[in-house]
C-alpha cells in the first residue's frame, strides 16, 4: 500500500512525490473475480500512469479506499 493525495479526483502526490503527469484511469477487472462477473461481488480498480518529480514513470492502482504500486516502467 502507499499513500496517495488526490486534486481533483487525480493523483498529485504519490509517496510524497509530486505528480507532474498523469494517465488514466483505466478500469480494471480484477483477474480473481473474473469468475463471479455476475455476483454483484466482482470487483473491479483504476490504474493510473503517473510520472513523479524524481522522472520515475509509475502504474498505480486504487482499488477501494487503497493505493497500490503496481509497477515502475524502465
């Protein structure tokens, strides 16, 4: 998990970072509930595309309330 603060709906500070670019969101169906698609049960998040102050080039995702770090692009 890692905090994120949110301007206007979007990610602006990601663990403490500045977020001068933002992409997204892209909804995303959760692999695991793929199977119960038709329970009200499936759940589903939004990945972001964000660059940090640092020039670091980051997926994030916020699935509830939660912020995760998905993966950092090379």
């Amino acid at each position: 998990e890692i905090p994120v603060q949110l301007h206007d709906g979007e990610p602006a500070i990601v663990d403490r970072q500045k977020v001068p670019q933002c992409s997204g969101p892209w909804r995303i169906a959760d692999r695991e509930s793929l199977s119960f698609q038709l329970s009200s049960r499936a759940e589903s998040r939004d990945e972001y595309d964000v660059v940090l102050e640092d020039a670091t080039c980051a997926r994030i995702y916020r699935q509830g309330s939660h912020w995760y770090l998905r993966g950092v692009y090379e």
